[in-house]
C-alpha cells in the first residue's frame, strides 16, 4: 500500500530514493523564506516570554543528573492534566525559552505545560537526547503529586525534529528501566515529526547526529511500536519537505495497525515551522486535535 512503512531489508526507510534527492526531501528550512523563517522563530520567542510571564509556576526543575531541566507553566489545582511539549530544531537548536507558547491555551482548559531542554547535538548524541527526554518524563511521572499533574493524563506533543523523541517515548522496549510502567503516557502527538532515522543517516543532518547502523536500529520508533499503544495523533504541515510528510503517513498508518487510536492531521494554510503557533489560538484544528486527545 503507498502509505504504509517503506522499509527495505538492505537500507532502510526511504531506501529507493538517492542521496541527493534526499537531502531535498529533508530539507525543512528550504520550504520557507528567510524572512519567514526569521519571523516564525522571532514569534516563537515572543509568545512564549508573554505565556511565562502569566503562566509559569515553577522553572528549570533539574530533571537528571545531565543538568538539563524543565519549566512547568499552568494551573495549580493539585491534579491537573499536562502536555510536555518538546522543541525542535533538527535536534540542534532551539531550547525550552522558545516552547512555552502553547501554555496560555493550555491554560485556559486547566492544562499544565512542560517545556524541557535537552542536550543540544553535536554537544550530545541522539541516544543521549533520548535518555534524556526518557529521564524527563520518568521525573514527571514519578514527582507529579507534588508538581500538582495526575501522572494518569500525561501527554507528550513534540515538534519537528522533536516529533522524535515524543514518539519514541510512546514506543516499546524501555520503560522498565526507567521505573515506570509500560503505557505511561495519556497521549502523544508529534506534528512533522520524523520516526525512522535511516535517510537521516544518509542526509544532511548525519554530519552533526554522527548515527551508526545501531543508532538508526535503535532509535527509529516507527521500528519499535509497543505492545500497549498509547492513543497517537500525527499532524503536519499542508506545506512540508516530502520526506516528512512521508514518513508521518507511514508512522500514522503503522501506528493504527498495531490498534491504537490513531488520527492522520494535515493543516492547510501552515507550513513546517508555523504551524506549532496554532496552538496559542483555541479554535484552530490542531488545537482542537490536542484537546480532544486529552478529552479533559
């Protein structure tokens, strides 16, 4: 079928497709001007200042002994339901000051926001990003009484290159390591996310990921879907480079086989990097999407 997962015994997702048009194919930041894409991060920015000025409760909660922390923004009820919302930026920029905008949406429905940093690459690897990210969200989980979240509705949404981890957290294999139990999370809901990382060790990104062939094996969640699969949402972009919108179907269409409830978004009007801002706005489709999948 043409949207199921392409992978090849001898390569990988996307192996058909040569390396050259691979490095279009995932090449997000070609999709938008310069100047848009100045503007899109400059709101980021900005938004997110406004949401942590009203919103924060409590910030840079050291999360592991890696030193990276996160913010935890939003009501203060004692149980309320939280969206760890992680940033992208090809796993090599951006950081938790450009992720709080979701909050003040979030807010409004009695959701808390979690906004983490995690170690920048090349600084880190990618299986050191993911511990990370799987620390994080084993601290949430086991502190949520006394950071005032029902560890039972804990929800991951990630962006971009952030669709990753948040994905992989929602995959098989790994939990008990952490101490928590096989289906930790509520919800998950990457948006232009990406989920096998074999043409990302043939593309541009591998310069400063460095992957090995044990690294792609091992970190590719669309390799590792879970006995228990947690409800997963999978949005994009109308306007995204080809290998991202390709390998959100495969995942979306994967996903649903294993029987989990599985709901395939595409935006119009947005491309890759502008539509995590629909998110400041109640009424758009992908917030809707998100507060549905919470169902608070």
């Amino acid at each position: 079928m043409e949207n199921r997962p392409q992978i090849h015994p001898h390569g990988g997702f996307d192996a058909a497709i040569d390396a050259a048009q691979l490095d279009t194919d995932y090449d997000a930041r070609a999709t938008v001007s310069q100047g848009a894409f100045d503007d899109i991060i400059a709101r980021y920015l900005s938004c997110s200042q406004a949401a942590a000025s009203e919103h924060m409760r409590r910030a840079n909660v050291v999360y592991d002994p890696c030193g990276e922390g996160f913010d935890l923004l939003g009501p203060a009820d004692g149980n309320a339901p939280a969206v760890i919302f992680i940033h992208g930026g090809y796993w090599r920029a951006l950081s938790r000051r450009h992720s709080h905008f979701p909050a003040p949406m979030l807010a409004r429905h009695g959701i808390a926001t979690i906004t983490p940093d995690y170690t920048l690459a090349p600084r880190a690897t990618l299986a050191e990003i993911n511990r990370q990210m799987r620390a994080m969200l084993a601290h949430v989980w086991q502190e949520a009484p006394a950071l005032g979240l029902d560890r039972q509705r804990i929800h991951v949404v990630g962006s971009s290159a952030g669709g990753h981890p948040a994905a992989a957290l929602a995959a098989g294999g790994w939990q008990a390591e952490f101490d928590l139990p096989d289906r930790p999370l509520a919800g998950v809901m990457p948006i232009s996310g990406l989920f096998d990382l074999a043409p990302i060790r043939r593309a541009p990104p591998q310069s400063w990921l460095n992957l090995s062939p044990e690294d792609e094996a091992a970190l590719s969640p669309l390799r590792h879907l879970p006995r228990d699969p947690a409800p997963m949402f999978v949005a994009r972009a109308q306007t995204e480079a080809p290998g991202f919108i390709r390998q959100s179907d495969a995942f979306a269409q994967a996903w649903g086989d294993s029987g989990a409830r599985t709901r395939r978004l595409c935006i119009p009007g947005r491309n890759h990097f502008d539509v995590i801002l629909d998110l400041c706005d109640d009424n758009t489709a992908l917030s809707r999407a998100l507060l549905d999948l919470i169902a608070v």
